[in-house]
C-alpha cells in the first residue's frame, strides 16, 4: 500500500504563485509514475502532468508553460510549481502513484486550489 498526502493548495489570486507537494509513504515511488489529477465542480478528473519512473514528463494543454512537476526520490515526493495562475486552474488537485506492470493507481485525498479574479 501506498498512502499520499498532499499539501500547499489555497486561495491566490490570479497571476499568482502555488506549490503542491505530495508526500508518499509505505513504499518507494523510485519505479511508479507519479503525478497530478484536478477535478473542478462539476467536472470530470482531468490529468495536469506526470513524472514517470524513466524520466518522461507530461503537461496537460491548458497548464504547459505555466507548471512545473518534479520529484525527489530520496525524500519519496512529488511537487507542482503553479505560477500564473487563472481562475479556471481552480479545482481540486490530487495526487497520484501508478505501480509499473499492474498499472493499478494510489491517490491522495486531494487539496484545494482556489484561484480568484
């Protein structure tokens, strides 16, 4: 089992800075894609970017240019850099750990970002 904890979502207004950091604990995330999910009200989860255990990188449309993911292995996190932040980045952001070959996803409880006009 793989427990995530998310931190460092809030309010901020519009062009302004969040971090996201995930901390995960039960296992090493060494070999799993790790990454972000946000589901705004009303809408579907929708994924923001990823990290895999090989060194690729994945940005959704929307956020390319804007955030950035990284991650420490030896500390088992995952951070988002949020900058420029719009209104519509406005949502619920969750983490996630995706296990190599059974491809089955751990999640976090999610933290609230709320960015205002």
């Amino acid at each position: 089992q793989v427990q995530l904890v998310e931190s460092g979502g809030g309010l901020v207004q519009a062009g302004g800075s969040l971090r996201l950091s995930c901390v995960a604990s039960g296992s090493t995330i060494r070999d799993m894609t790790m990454g972000w999910y946000r589901q705004a009200p009303g809408k579907q989860r929708d994924l923001v970017a990823f990290t895999s255990n090989d060194g690729r990188i994945y940005y959704d449309e929307d956020v390319k240019g804007r955030f950035m993911i990284s991650r420490d292995n030896s500390k088992n996190t995952v951070s988002l850099q949020m900058n420029s932040l719009k209104p519509e980045d406005t949502a619920v952001y969750y983490c996630y750990a995706e296990r190599p070959v059974t491809g089955y996803i751990f999640w976090g409880q999610g933290t609230q970002v709320t960015v205002s006009s």
